[in-house]
C-alpha cells in the first residue's frame, strides 16, 4: 500500500468515526465510573468501546479532511502520516495516564481510545518513515526483452524466447 492509499483509508475513517460521533444515536450513554469532562456536550460512547464527545469528534473530523486532501500528493501523504504519528502517540501515552486520560476535561482519551490511537499511531509511522524502492534502485534483468524492443516473432524464429524461459534443457544466454 502506498502512502497516499494511507492517507485515503485513515482519512475516509477518522472521517466517519467524527461524523458518527457526532449522531447522539450512536452512542452509548458513560458509564458511572467514567471519569467526568467538562464539556459534556454529546458525550457517550460511540459502538460502547470509544468515548467520545464533540471535541474529540470535530478533531476526528479534522484529521479526517486532512487526510483526505493529502491524499493527492507524496509529500503531503507522508507529511500526513508522520504528523498523525507523533500526534495519535501522544493521545495514547496521554490516555493512559490518571491526571491526563480526559486531557484536563476538554475530552476523552482513555479506554478503547488508547487502544485505537495507539494503533494508528504505529501504522502511520510505518507509512511516514519508510522508504520506498526507487525505480533507479531495482535490478534490471540485462537480456530483458524490454530493454531490447526486439519483435516477439523474430525471438521465436531465433529461439530467444525458449532460451529464456529454460525450455528442452537450455540455459539462458
């Protein structure tokens, strides 16, 4: 997968997990022992495993339409992923933590939230920080047919093509 394709299916799901975060229908009310924010505006559980509330999902919304524009480019794909690293590996660390899993009450990021944003987190650093192969850097076969625009019956009246593919017992020249 390359790293627009990336940028297109995180973006295409970050996307729809704000707009559902968004529908007080989808979600689930918090449980008692959930720990209390100060904006309870639409605050609940999206498939009761995410909390979320409409800080968290106008971020998702956010990230979301980022990826989605960043799709276009190589550049902007892998600026995306790599940003979407260090920030989701925040939120996972921060979600963690007692004192900082509702990220001082303006919304939630513990429970199933750790689990999702640290999952990202390591998805998009392999998409931002691989390397990919460069054309220039693959081997090239020197008797490629390709590199030498010979008509493919002249290779069959020479017998090129059965060299090639090691037929009755022939190597390749």
């Amino acid at each position: 997968m390359k790293t627009s394709t990336f940028a297109l299916v995180f973006g295409l799901a970050y996307f729809v997990l704000g707009l559902l975060g968004l529908v007080p229908a989808m979600l689930v009310p918090p449980p008692a022992d959930a720990p209390p924010t100060t904006l309870a505006l639409v605050y609940g559980y999206l498939f009761g495993l995410f909390p979320v509330n409409v800080v968290l999902s106008l971020v998702h919304l956010v990230i979301g339409a980022w990826g989605l524009s960043a799709r276009k480019d190589p550049v902007d794909s892998a600026i995306y992923a790599r940003s979407l690293a260090v920030l989701y590996g925040v939120l996972a660390v921060l979600g963690l933590l007692p004192l900082t899993n509702t990220l001082f009450g303006m919304m939630p990021i513990n429970g199933g939230d750790v689990w999702l944003h640290g999952v990202t987190a390591v998805i998009a650093a392999y998409f931002g920080w691989r390397e990919p192969v460069r054309a220039s850097e693959r081997r090239r076969i020197t008797m490629d047919r390709r590199q030498r625009m010979t008509p493919i019956e002249r290779e069959r009246r020479l017998g090129l093509a059965d060299r090639r593919e090691h037929w009755a017992g022939m190597a390749a020249a």
